[in-house]
C-alpha cells in the first residue's frame, strides 16, 4: 500500500476515542460484541431475503413483502455495523493498514451495500411468488459479496 495514507491511519490511532478504546479493559471487547450483533442482524435480514430470492423458504410471502419486512432491520443493522465498526477501526488503524484483509473489507463495504441498496432493492420489488433466473442471480451475488465482506472481517482478527 506505499506510505502515502499511513500518515492518516496514524493519526486516526491517536485520536482520543481510538485511544480510549485502545487502552479500556472492556470497552473494545463491549464494541465488538455490538459489531457482531449487527453482524447477525444483518446477516438474518439478507440471508432472509436472499434465500427467499432463489426459491428456498417463505414462499407464502413474495420477494416483495418480505424486503418491505426487513428493510428497516437491514438499514438498523448497516447503521450499527458502520458505527461500531468504525470504533474498531479507530483503536487499530495502523493494524488495519498493513492488514490485506482491512483492504478487502473495506473495498468490498461499499459494493455491497451499493448492490444492496440499488440493484438487489430493485429487483427484490419483484410482487409475485416465483422466482426467476434475475432474482437467482441477484441473491448469489449478494451472498458473495456479503460473505466476502464478512470473511475478510474475520480474517482481520488473524493478521
């Protein structure tokens, strides 16, 4: 990655909140345990959804009304996972910086949830109960960029 952001992962390290998570006893263990609430809130609300989109459960409901159900639990849980996240990033950041997962993580963050927000939304409008080859794809592709963002966030852990 070269030395050219380093500086500012430094100074993210040494902010007063990456300090004080840093140097807590429970307060970075407490954030995470929120982060990976979110994770399975997130994950319950896309899993959800996307199985429902190739065909497997809830087929009493269309892709539709089950979207409409979670959508408020899926932009709750990217909220906190955003929040949180951050957090942890700030007590680690320069961590962070010489972690190829952090730079898969992060790379793969926004596609995700820009595929979520637009494509997957879109398609998931869809009102009847069949699925199509459209909803089967979308729901793979959300599945892996999902897992990617989720596997490189726990390969973090590792590095």
């Amino acid at each position: 990655m070269g030395t050219s952001w380093l500086w500012l992962f430094e100074w993210c390290e040494a902010t007063v909140l990456g300090h004080a998570i840093k140097d807590s006893a429970w307060l970075f263990p407490v954030i995470e345990a929120g982060h990976l609430l979110g994770l399975c809130v997130l994950g319950g609300s896309l899993l959800v959804v996307d199985l429902r989109m190739l065909g497997l459960g809830l087929r009493r409901q269309t892709i539709a009304e089950l979207a409409q159900d979670v959508w408020p639990w899926l932009l709750g849980s990217i909220g906190v996972m955003i929040v949180t996240g951050t957090a942890l990033f700030l007590s680690e950041s320069v961590k962070c910086y010489h972690s190829q997962a952090f730079w898969v993580k992060i790379t793969a963050i926004p596609i995700a949830v820009l595929f979520t927000l637009t494509v997957r939304q879109r398609v998931a409008r869809v009102g009847t109960l069949d699925t199509t080859a459209v909803t089967r794809l979308v729901a793979l592709l959300s599945l892996a960029l999902w897992f990617t963002v989720a596997a490189a966030g726990r390969w973090i852990g590792f590095s």
